[in-house]
C-alpha cells in the first residue's frame, strides 16, 4: 500500500500452519501473536506510526472518518461471536457492557435476537 493510505489492521497475527489455522479457525492459532502487544510488532498500536506485515492490512475503502473506522475491531470480535451462535429468534446473554458488549447489543438486535 502507499504511504498515507488509510487501512485496518487485522490484529491476530496468525501462523497460517497450525491445526487452528488449516482448519479455518486463525483467531485462536497456536502461534497467536498480536498488533500492539509487543508480540509480532516492533511498536504498539497507539504509535503514531507502525509497520506491519501487508497481509494483515486491510484498505479501508470507505467514507467512514477515523472515530468510527477505529470500531470496526471490536464490531468484528462482536459479530464473530454472535455468528458463532446465530441468534436469530433466540433469548441470548451478552455478559458485560464495555464496548465489545455494547456493540454485541446491536448487532445481536440486527442479527434477529428476540431478547437480549
């Protein structure tokens, strides 16, 4: 990508060998190392500047300003939750309410949840 591109970074730093990741399941590889954890990355990730292998940056092809491009992480943990359970006309449990439950919430709602 060229320099001043604004992307999204995938934050799980996957192996791509292990049996989580032959098995379609990256998010929990053995060999986990994460963006701004001091595991896979030289610098976290509220430098000002990063660099990062290119496979885990995404061009953020959108309007959306940076407020709410820095949500698409957590809504994305959110959604991969939810879409493990498919909540569509169920009663679930969103247990705690920080951001990744409040987003939970919502898309929970969208995604056809009856109660939440």
């Amino acid at each position: 990508y060229a320099v001043g591109k604004r992307v999204c970074v995938e934050n799980h730093f996957y192996c791509g060998h292990c049996y989580q990741c032959t098995h379609d399941l990256p998010h929990i590889c053995q060999n986990l190392k994460q963006f701004g954890h001091g595991k896979g990355t030289v610098y976290g990730g509220c430098s000002e500047f990063t660099i990062i292998p290119a496979k885990y940056a995404y061009l953020l092809k959108t309007s959306l300003d940076d407020n709410k491009a820095a949500l698409l992480e957590p809504c994305g943990v959110a959604h991969q939750a939810l879409e493990e359970i498919d909540p569509k006309g169920e009663d679930i449990l969103i247990q705690g309410c920080g951001p990744v439950g409040l987003l939970a919430i919502g898309l929970a709602k969208v995604m056809g949840a009856t109660k939440m």
